[in-house]
C-alpha cells in the first residue's frame, strides 16, 4: 500500500483548464489542432498530458472528466515518457494511459499495468486535488531530500 500523502505541493505551471479532458469526445477528436492560450501549455500538452515538475519530481498529469490524475513521468517498464501516451477506456471501463515506447497500459486510478497481462509491475500514482480556482495541488509523503542539502542551489 502506497504512503498516504502528508503534504500536497502546488503545481505551478499548470491549472485544471488548461489541462486536456480525455473523455470530451469533441477534444479528442481535435487533440493535435488543440490551440492553447499559454505557449507554454500548449508545448507540454500539445499531443496528450501534460508534464510538469513538482517536489523535483518529473510528472505526467491528465484530466478525464472531473477528475485529475498524475503519475511518474516515466514508464516503469522501459522509462518511456506517459505524458505523450494516449489515455484509452478498456473494454472493463477502466482509464488507461498506453506508453508511446512499448504500449503498456497503466490504469490511472491505480497505476496499475492492465497489458500486457501478467506482469507485477505499476507506475507510481500521487492523488491530486483541485482548488476552486482550478490550482492543483499533488500529495506526497514527503518532501524531496535535496531540499535539505546544498546542492543545486
């Protein structure tokens, strides 16, 4: 069972608007004209999610529907980047993001590998909250350990 978050950190660059909602049929279909109002929105999630950086930590975020998900950047299978993977709904109803490298699906709910099956491996999930605002905010369990060297700084 993952850690409960003990802290949620803003996500500075990006808000909840700006964010590609995967289950508008409508903004599927247009997901490669999307024009945003921010260049740098628009750059980061101009095919699907939306990378960012929060708690030093590489983040790939998508909304669908309501709600936001957010996981590892990285693909645990072969360190693929998941925000430029297609968000699918499987035959179960479960939401997927498929890796763009080698198309495994992790759910995004629980960041479990849905395919290919039989493998024990998942990607690492953080739950996010919205602000009314639309700010979001990602929960960690921790704050990253730089923050308390003098590296990097």
């Amino acid at each position: 069972m993952p850690d409960e978050p003990k802290l949620f950190l803003p996500v500075s660059d990006v808000k909840y608007g700006d964010l590609f909602d995967w289950s508008d049929p409508l903004q599927k279909k247009l997901k490669h004209t999307r024009i945003s109002r921010r260049p740098s929105v628009s750059r980061q999630n101009s095919k699907t999610g939306t990378l960012t950086e929060c708690n030093d930590v590489q983040i790939a975020l998508f909304r669908y529907g309501e709600e936001v998900f957010a996981l590892d950047e990285k693909c645990p299978h072969a360190g693929g980047p998941l925000h430029l993977g297609d968000i699918e709904t499987l035959p179960d109803m479960s939401v997927c993001v498929r890796c763009p490298w080698h198309s495994w699906r992790f759910e995004l709910k629980t960041g479990q590998v849905r395919q290919p099956k039989g493998r024990q491996i998942s990607a690492k999930i953080y739950p996010v909250q919205v602000k009314q605002d639309g700010t979001l905010l990602v929960g960690f369990s921790e704050l990253n350990s730089k923050y308390f060297t003098d590296e990097d700084f």
